[in-house]
C-alpha cells in the first residue's frame, strides 16, 4: 500500500460515502474506486460494504482506518519537527576539540550559550586536533576547534585566535619577570623539561633546543598537558605548554622561562564541513563559536 491510497481510505471513512470523497479530493469516483480495490487486492480483504447509503467499514476496515490514523499523525509530527530544525532555534549539535583547548574556550561559551538557546542540545566530542578534524569530515562532529587545521577537501577553515607552544616555570621560584636570558637558559638545562610526548609542537621545539646546545639531559614526557601543567605548577622543573592553557584557572602562577627562547606559534581554528545543513540553530552555533573565539583574539599577549 502506498500514502495516497491510505489517504483516499481515510477520506471515504471519514464522509461515509465514495461520492463524498471524490468530491472532497476533488478527484473522480473511478479513480477512488480502482485505489480501494487495490487496496484490498494488496492486502487480501474487503475494507468497504458499499450501499445505497454510502460506504461502512467491515472489521478490517476499522482495524485499517485506526493503524491509518496512527501512520499520518506520525508524519504530521514529523513534519513538524523537520520544519522547526530547519526554521527554530532546535537541534542536537556536537563540538569536537581537545581537553586542554577545551578547558579554557569551552566553558563560558557554553555556559553562555545553553542560557541563550535552551532547546538547542549540545554535546562534546574530544580527542587530538587531528582527531577532530577527521571526526568533521565523517559527521561525528558537526564543528571542531582545532590546533593548526590541515586543509582538506570539504573542509571549512576559519582561523580565530593565536596561540603558541612555550617555555613556562612557576612564578613562586622565579619571580613574575623573567631575568637573564643567560640565567633562563641555565635554568632550562638544569632540567627537568616537562612535555607532552605526543605532542608534535613539543617535539620541534625539543629539536630546535638540541640544535642550540639547550636541551637538559633530565625529560620528563607526560602524555596529558594537563598533568604537565600539574608539574609546572608544583615546581618540578620548566614546562612546555600552550601559553592560554598555563594561563587559564591559574593566572600569574605560571610565567615564561624568557621570551627570548624557542616557542611555537600556533592557530586555534573552526572546522565544519563545507555541506553542512544550515539550519537556522546550526548557524546560530557557528556564529556563537566564531564570535567567542574572536573575542579571545583580542585577549592574547606575545
């Protein structure tokens, strides 16, 4: 059975006769009356007694016209809903970045963000920036922040703020200005240098220091950022980590070796697929994102 053919059985149910109907539709008594036998050809039964007083339902007619009834409210429901994706702030989204990046650009956006649009569902998504990236391009994740995003097919690329992978200690053995250049390098091969092994930004610079005859002979490789920020912060030597993540939750507890040594510079961006629906929420998600992320630009210090 087909839609149109339920549509004509609910429409001869619902005026009592087949002349109704047609009349109703505004479609001919023939074209209801080949619709229903087939109807009841497909389905092995009569659905209608038809009489001088109009059309009556058999049993299966009534058992039909109630199933009918549940299958167009179905799709009443359905329609708008699809209507209201496409036109109402609703929706279900989810943000795909990195723990570390996340903890200092996700919570006041967020925080902001699900006040301003309750019945948008937000949910997140974390692994490496690389990670992200392919999670895009496969529709696991409908927009990703990202470290240093390689451009690829279909992909959407909007830088928003700076950062850079740098040389921290903590303010309490040092000072909140940094000294000597030749008492920061001191400071640096006396060691240990805590990183994160894996990590690419820390690996060039781990390079760059062992080009210059800096790198200490004591490495201390941490697989989270966050336990390297634990580390610097409790003293355990100098650490490599994104200049915002020693800022955020700990400001001036954390203070750079000297801006005189190797850092990396990197380029926190938004990711999205190029074909993503743009419905009304979506988009207003995107500009949430985008307008936050701007909002740190203004923010950064060299």
């Amino acid at each position: 059975m087909d839609l149109l053919q339920l549509r004509y059985f609910l429409s001869i149910a619902d005026s009592g006769s087949i002349t109704g109907a047609a009349r109703a539709l505004r479609v001919s008594q023939p074209t209801l009356t080949v619709a229903i036998q087939r109807l009841e050809e497909q389905l092995g039964t009569t659905l209608l007694l038809r009489g001088r007083s109009g059309a009556t339902l058999t049993q299966t007619g009534e058992e039909l016209l109630h199933h009918a009834k549940e299958v167009f409210s179905v799709l009443g429901r359905a329609e708008e809903r699809i209507r209201g994706l496409e036109k109402d702030d609703t929706g279900s989204f989810v943000i795909g970045c990195h723990e570390s990046l996340g903890a200092y650009f996700l919570p006041e956006m967020m925080r902001d963000f699900m006040s301003a649009a309750p019945s948008i569902e937000l949910s997140l998504w974390n692994g490496t920036s690389a990670a992200v990236q392919e999670a895009v391009l496969e529709r696991q994740v409908d927009f990703g922040i990202v470290v240093n995003a390689r451009p690829r097919p279909s992909l959407v690329i909007v830088d928003m703020f700076r950062d850079a992978m740098d040389l921290f200690v903590a303010t309490a053995h040092g000072g909140h200005e940094p000294g000597l250049y030749e008492d920061a390098v001191a400071t640096l091969k006396r060691g240990p240098l805590v990183f994160a092994g894996r990590v690419h930004q820390c690996q060039v610079i781990l390079d760059r220091l062992a080009l210059e005859q800096m790198l200490p002979t004591r490495l201390l490789s941490c697989g989270d950022l966050e336990l390297v920020k634990t580390f610097a912060l409790s003293s355990v030597g100098v650490a490599l980590l994104p200049r915002r993540v020693a800022a955020y939750g700990q400001e001036g507890k954390l203070r750079r070796l000297h801006p005189g040594l190797p850092f990396f510079p990197d380029m926190i961006a938004m990711v999205y697929r190029a074909d993503i629906h743009r419905t009304k929420a979506a988009m207003r998600l995107k500009d949430a994102l985008l307008a936050h992320g701007r909002a740190l630009a203004k923010s950064y210090v060299e």
